[in-house]
C-alpha cells in the first residue's frame, strides 16, 4: 500500500464515523419524537414500513463502518431493543411487533449484502475454457 493511501485512511474512518452517527443520531430523534407519528404518509402505511426503512438504514450505516459478521448484527440487535424499550420514556409505546419489524430490516439488509458480496467474489471458472 502506497505511503498516500496509508495516510487517507485516519480520514476516510473519521467521514464514515461521522456519517454512521450523524445517521444514527437522526434515527433516533426520529424514533422517539412524536411529531413524525402524526404525520399523513406515517398514518397511511402504519409504522411498520417506517421500522423495517429505519433499521434498513441503519444496517447501512453499520457496514459503512466495516463491521460485519456476529458483531454487527449483535449491536444492531442491542440498539433495536434499547430503541424499543426507552419508547415508553418518551410516550411511544414498547412492542414486540416493532421491535421484530426491526430485526426484518436488519437481517434483510445484512443477506442482500451477503448475496452482492457472493456474487461480486465469485472468480469465473477457467476450467474448459480454450486460451489459444
């Protein structure tokens, strides 16, 4: 790796860092702050299609900072249920339904991304293949 790209890399970590928190940061006022319930398009499709773009979002987020495998669906998972449970605090309600709506959007994201990588990765076969 060359002496320039090992120097951008500080950088390019703090963009992501700050984009995934300042992605997270929105969720999460979005989430807990009334005003958006009452909303006619949140009225129209219910809060389930919001939860599963939400966390959708989020997951992004997550791979954007490069972490992946157990751990990131592990803090995903963690930050879906505190999300769920602090609800009540701010006069939403804790549910179940929700909070599985959510795990939809995570896990649908983190397999999308498996399938892409899966076939990005995949190395064409150059076994009966004639080079002359």
């Amino acid at each position: 790796m060359s002496e320039r790209c090992r120097r951008g890399a500080p950088w390019r970590l703090c963009v992501r860092l700050l984009i995934a928190a300042a992605g997270a940061a929105g969720l999460l006022w979005i989430s807990h702050d009334d005003r958006f319930s009452s909303a006619y398009l949140w009225r129209l499709m219910g809060d389930k299609l919001p939860h599963v773009i939400a966390y959708a979002v989020l997951t992004c987020l997550v791979l954007l900072l490069r972490v992946k495998g157990p751990l990131a669906i592990g803090l995903l998972v963690a930050v879906a249920s505190l999300d769920e449970l602090t609800q009540p605090w701010f006069g939403r309600s804790c549910s179940l339904g929700d909070w599985l709506t959510d795990l939809t959007g995570i896990l649908g994201v983190l397999a999308v991304y498996k399938c892409v990588r899966f076939v990005m990765c995949r190395r064409p076969s150059t076994e009966g293949v004639d080079v002359n």
